[in-house]
C-alpha cells in the first residue's frame, strides 16, 4: 500500500505522482469478474461510461458485464476507444427489472440478469428483453429463443426495497406472494410455484442459471440466500452462486464483491465468451472480497464430479498482505464438516469420507484490519466456493441428498451468531 503526503494552501494545485501498482498475487487459470454492473444507461446511474471503464481498470477486473435497467448498454467501443482491450473486455447484458406489479406477475418477477444479448440500435432499449406483464419463466423462454450461450442470474433475491418493501424474487416468488422456504421441499406451498412448468415451453420459474448470493457489502444477504442456494441443491436444483458489486456509482467499489472464473483463455486478451458462459453456468467459479482460494477434492475442482467415498480435499489460499485471512469452513452437503484457522499462503490438506452422494463447498474469512476497511469500507474479508459434486457409490451420476430430516444450521437459523 504506497502512503503520500503533501502540505497545499487553497487554490494551490499540485502534481500527484503514483506509481503504477503492481499486482501482488498471480491467478492464473482463473479470469475476474462482475457480472452486475451499472453506468449511465441506468436510471438510478449517471456514470458516464470512460468513466466507468476507469473504474474497470482502477479495481484491476478483467471482465464487466454491462447490466442496466431493461437496456443494453455495449462497453466495447468505448474499451477500443480508449485502446484498452488488452487489459480490459465486457460483455453485453441487462437487468431485467420487471417492477410493475400485472396480473401474470401481481408481486413482480424480481430482478435478474442476462448476457450476453445482442444489441439492435434501432429497436426500443436496444433490443432488452420484454419483462412486463409476463411470468418469470417466459422470459426464460425469450431469452432461450435467442439461441447461442446464455446466461440469466437471479440478482439480490433476498434484499430489500424502498421503505423495507418485499420487492425481490425469494420473498414473493412472484405469483405467490410468500418467502420461498428452504427448510421446505420444492413440492410444498409456497416453493411449489418455482416448479409448475409452462403448459406449452414446459419452463418453470424456477429454470434461472446463476443466484447472487454475495451482492455489495454487509454478510446478511449472504447468508440467507446461502440458506435458499444449499435448500436448492439438497433438492437436486443446482444454481451457480455468484458474487457482485452491483456498482452505480463511484462511492460504490466496483468488483467488491467479485468472481473468479476457471478459464483457459484467463487474460482480455484473449477472452472467449462462449467458454466463459459455460464456465459461469457449470459453478466453476467462486466469489471474493479479497481471498484468493484453490480447492480440490482429488483431481476434480468447482463445477466437477469426483468419484469414490472417500477423497482427500485440499484448500490453498492465497491474498494480499493487507486482506487478513483466519478461518476455514469445509461444508458437506450444507452441514459444517469442519472449521479450522488458516492463514494466507497456507494450504489446509483433510481427508473426507461420504456415505452418499454429497456435494462439498468452502469458505474462508478474516476480520477487516484498518487498511482492509479503508480500502473497502463496509466489507469483510471473505470468499465462498460453489460445490465440488461427490458420486459417492460410483454408479456415473451424481444424485442429490435430498432435505435430511434434521436440517443443518446454515438453512434452519441462517443468521445465527450474525448479529
């Protein structure tokens, strides 16, 4: 962290000169990334693009996804422009905003994400997809038309609105008007409209690809849309969970939270769009407010299948000097496996056996220190991993747990010990 001082009286102005800084942890295979991102094509934004480009360079992220409100806003010319597209590239999408509350949709279909898209200049917001007066699952359905590889992310489901309001997709569902429930299974009220299909599509709304478990500061939202995400995949529904800042404006940090995404082609350079959706979508990829992790359970990582009943997990975490790590949590099938402290540039090495098929994740987290906080105001150090899939009996697939009987702690009382 470079320090400067300087004395100046009014009116007097001074040069600044700051060394470029220098990138003190290396990830390669892995590529950066924010995938809710706002500028001037927003309502609620008025941050002209150059400078939101500025900002993607400032946080040093490799990949922005462009997410107005309901219009598609392209960052590659202004990227070429600038000459940049070396160090930094974008992909087109939008934030299907849906608030009219209609008949189809009396509580509203929440808020998502979805890219990439293909801008038409001539058609009303650049071609965005239409979200108004329709169910959850026919947007689904018009992205889907579109062809090629897409992606549609469930944006802060578990946040709140203007005054305290209810407005996001866990907490009416759309058409139901009740909180999803993850201590009940998909088959019960309310849960069960995510899974009525479409009479002619056979869609549910239930069929997004990605939920935004870490959305800007503050660890509450985290935690109970983790409860909803683990609910999910105990029930054989597996939705990457993604990290973003959901940044409008400067006062806030771009790429804080961020993803890291397993990608062979892991610079701008020589990004490939494509790879990098079905990255996103096979959970190859974990969220970070700084912690830098490498996990495996045997050979396989994020997103893959391991076999057998019992493997060796190995966990190596990296960061920067100032972003304090302390602690370890390795989860099976959603319950706590193990807690245990560990530091940066430590690698925490345990051997896990399975009775079932299972699916392992991680977290790691450290206590902001007086750099960390200035740096990140309102954040905590903090990264969490999506699921390594566990074929515990060999028989080829993976088959979910299903709810235990006894619920784990992370979806029964998922703010326990928060406060």
């Amino acid at each position: 962290l470079q320090r400067i001082s300087f004395s100046a009286v009014p009116g007097e102005v001074l040069p600044l000169e700051i060394a470029a800084p220098e990138r003190v942890v290396e990830t390669p295979g892995w590529i950066s990334a924010d995938l809710h991102v706002h500028s001037v094509g927003s309502d609620d934004s008025t941050l002209p693009l150059p400078t939101r480009i500025a900002t993607l360079l400032a946080q040093g992220l490799d990949v922005a996804v462009s997410t107005d409100h309901d219009v598609l806003i392209d960052y590659a010319p202004v990227i070429r422009k600038l000459g940049l597209g070396d160090r930094v590239t974008s992909v087109v999408g939008a934030e299907i905003t849906s608030t009219a509350r209609e008949d189809a949709v009396p509580h509203t279909a929440g808020h998502m994400n979805a890219f990439p898209l293909p801008v038409k200049p001539f058609a009303y917001r650049g071609g965005a997809p239409r979200s108004e007066g329709v169910r959850v699952r026919e947007i689904f359905q018009a992205i889907d038309d579109l062809g090629g590889e897409r992606l549609v992310q469930l944006n802060h489901p578990r946040a709140r609105g203007p005054e305290g309001k209810a407005e996001n997709y866990f907490s009416h569902l759309a058409v139901a008007g009740e909180s999803f429930d993850p201590t009940l299974a998909l088959e019960a009220a309310p849960n069960r409209v995510l899974i009525e299909p479409d009479p002619e599509t056979g869609l549910r709304d239930l069929d997004f690809d990605a939920v935004e478990l870490m959305n800007g500061p503050g660890m509450a939202h985290y935690y109970r849309t983790r409860a909803d995400w683990f609910s999910l995949l105990l029930q054989g529904e597996f939705r990457t969970g993604t990290a973003n800042s959901d940044s409008h404006r400067l006062g806030q940090v771009l790429g804080q939270p961020r993803n890291y995404v397993r990608l062979a082609g892991d610079t701008p350079r020589s990004f490939d769009e494509e790879s990098f959706i079905r990255a996103v979508r096979d959970g190859k990829l974990y969220g970070t407010t700084g912690p830098l992790l490498e996990v495996r359970l045997g050979d396989e990582g994020l997103g893959e299948i391991f076999r057998g009943g019992k493997g060796a997990l190995r966990v190596k975490v990296e960061a920067a000097d100032w972003v304090p790590v302390s602690s370890l949590r390795v989860y099976v099938n959603a319950a706590l496996e193990r807690e245990v402290p560990i530091r940066a540039g430590e690698t925490h090495e345990a051997s896990l056996e399975f009775t079932g098929d299972s699916f392992v994740t991680v977290e790691v987290e450290g206590e902001a220190n007086a750099i960390f906080e200035a740096v990140n105001p309102g954040f905590s150090p903090f990264a969490f991993t999506n699921p390594i899939f566990v074929d515990a009996d060999g028989d080829g697939e993976w088959t979910a747990p299903g709810l235990p009987d006894s619920l784990p702690a992370t979806i029964r009382d998922p703010l326990r010990g928060l406060e």
